[in-house]
C-alpha cells in the first residue's frame, strides 16, 4: 500500500470518527433536552444553562477575539441563532416528545436551508437534490397532518421546532452570505445570547435552576453548554473537512433513527406508523439529496451544493 494510500485510509477513519462522534452529540441533545423538560426545567432556565454555560467557557477566547466580533453581523447571528433558535428549540421540547424533535429537527434544517438559500442567494442544486428534499418534506408534512388532524396534543410544540429550523436555516444563510468562519460564528453566537440573555433571566425571569438539584443543573450544563454547543460543532467541522459535506450530510440521516428509537424505551414513547413512516422518508430524503456527484445523471449539471 503507497504512503497516499495509507494516509487517505487514515483521513477516512478520522473522518468517520468525528462524524461519528458529531451524530451522537446531535441525538443526544434531542434525549437530554426532553429530559431536562420532563424533569420540570423551563424554556428560560434551559436557555439559562445553555448560554451560561459555553459564555463562561469561552468568555477568555472571546475576549481576544473582540475586534472580530464586535459587529452588527455577529449581533444578528447571536439573536437569531442563538436566542431565537434555543427559545423555540427548548419551548418544542417542553410540548413534543423526543420521538417528534428527532425528525423535524434534522430532517426539516435541510430542507428550510436548501429553500431560503434558493430564494435569498439563488443557489442552485442538481434535481437529485431537490428530489431528496421533496422526500424528506413529504414525510415531514404527514407527521405535521397526523399531529394536527389526529391529535391535538402535540401541534404547538411541533410548530416551536419548525420556528427554530426557519430560525436556523436564516442564520445559515447568513453565515454564508456573510462568509464568517465557523469558530467566529460560535464563539459570537455564545457571547450575544448569554451576554443579552443571562442579566434578563437573573432579574425578570424568576430563575427556577434552585428548585432543581445540583447534579441536573450540572449534567445539562455539559450537555448543553460544553458538548452540544461547542464540542459538536469542531467535531462537524472536522467531519466534513476529512470526509466531505456529502458524506457527512448522509450520515446525519442517523440521527432520527438513533435519538426516535432511543426515545422509545427512555420515556415511554411510542413508534406510531405514521411517525415511522415520516423517519423512513426523511433518511431516505437525506441519503438522496447527498448521493455522490458520480451517481447523479450525466444531464444533471454539477452545480456546488451544500449540507446543513
């Protein structure tokens, strides 16, 4: 085996390693945050910890870095991917179950941000894409149309994880169109959200984290904070440097299979045939949209495509 063999072979098993270790965090946040809902946490004392959390964290770095970010842009990002996008997340939460985050959140991201970036940036994708995303909203919309004609138990925390996917897919597209990198972006995210939220939570919203015990406020602390918030993002980051956003794009079709079925047996949840009927589309969605560009049709033109 050639010395270019052995280090392709090495950056593959990186690769995996890291997107491995990215869809895990991914669907453990779904399990984690239903859990800390479960147990009585609040939309605002989430966020509190989130934010409170990766803002002690990285209040040293960003401090060195406060001439990059001190911006109207990094304002922007910071109150639509950081507060907006984590109100809405943790409100689904407290109203859906996990099985129900586990499919709109992965599997509607992909589609909202292909959508806004097709009309507010004119990026253009190959048909196969736009076939995988025709998928992923079909079965996307038959759990919306069985929750809101079937039952009306869940409908408002599924319109909270649509909000956050707008939320998200908006400060995605900014992300591009602006070309700011990924580690700025986290880093300003944490500093905006926690430095806005954090003084508005101690003094208006009625902290309820002393109601909770220690070991709960600390486990979704790390959770949420350290390897949701931080963690994550280098482990996707170095996923689709090694492996490719086509790669990674795929992989991530797991995480609503990992995160519905471990809902199952974690709080009592069930599997209903709808619900895996939408999951199947969506994974078959997601596979379809990130085929390699050499199974795609001749005809089709190789247009630059992206993952969420």
């Amino acid at each position: 085996m050639t010395t270019h063999g052995i280090s392709q072979s090495s950056r593959v098993r990186q690769g995996l390693l890291y997107a491995l270790g990215a869809v895990l965090i991914w669907s453990g946040f779904i399990l984690v945050s239903r859990a800390g809902a479960l147990a009585s946490l609040t939309m605002v004392d989430m966020l509190a910890v989130r934010f409170g959390t990766a803002f002690l964290l990285l209040a040293p770095l960003a401090w060195r870095m406060r001439r990059v970010l001190l911006n109207g842009r990094v304002l922007l990002l910071g109150l639509v991917g950081g507060l907006a996008y984590g109100a809405f997340v943790y409100a689904g939460f407290e109203r859906a179950p996990a099985t129900h985050a586990a499919l709109l959140l992965p599997g509607l991201m992909p589609v909202m941000i292909a959508v806004m970036a097709f009309f507010f940036t004119a990026e253009r994708k190959p048909l196969l894409v736009w076939l995988g995303i025709a998928t992923s909203s079909l079965g996307i919309g038959a759990l919306l149309f069985d929750t809101l004609f079937q039952s009306s138990d869940y409908w408002l925390g599924d319109l909270c994880f649509v909000l956050a996917c707008v939320c998200w897919a908006v400060y995605t597209v900014l992300l591009r169109a602006w070309n700011i990198p990924a580690w700025n972006a986290t880093v300003g995210v944490v500093m905006v959200a926690g430095g806005l939220y954090l003084p508005v939570y101690w003094l208006l919203l009625s902290p309820g984290l002393g109601e909770h015990s220690w070991a709960l406020i600390l486990g979704q602390g790390f959770y949420q904070g350290v390897l949701a918030t931080i963690v994550q993002m280098v482990f996707y980051v170095r996923a689709v440097q090694l492996l490719g956003a086509t790669r990674m794009g795929a992989l991530m079709a797991l995480v609503p299979a990992i995160a519905a079925g471990l809902a199952v047996p974690l709080f009592g949840e069930t599997l209903t045939p709808v619900l895996l009927l939408s999951i199947g589309l969506v994974m078959l969605g997601a596979l379809l949209g990130n085929l390699p560009r050499r199974w795609m049709p001749a005809r089709v033109p190789r247009t630059c495509r992206s993952s969420a």
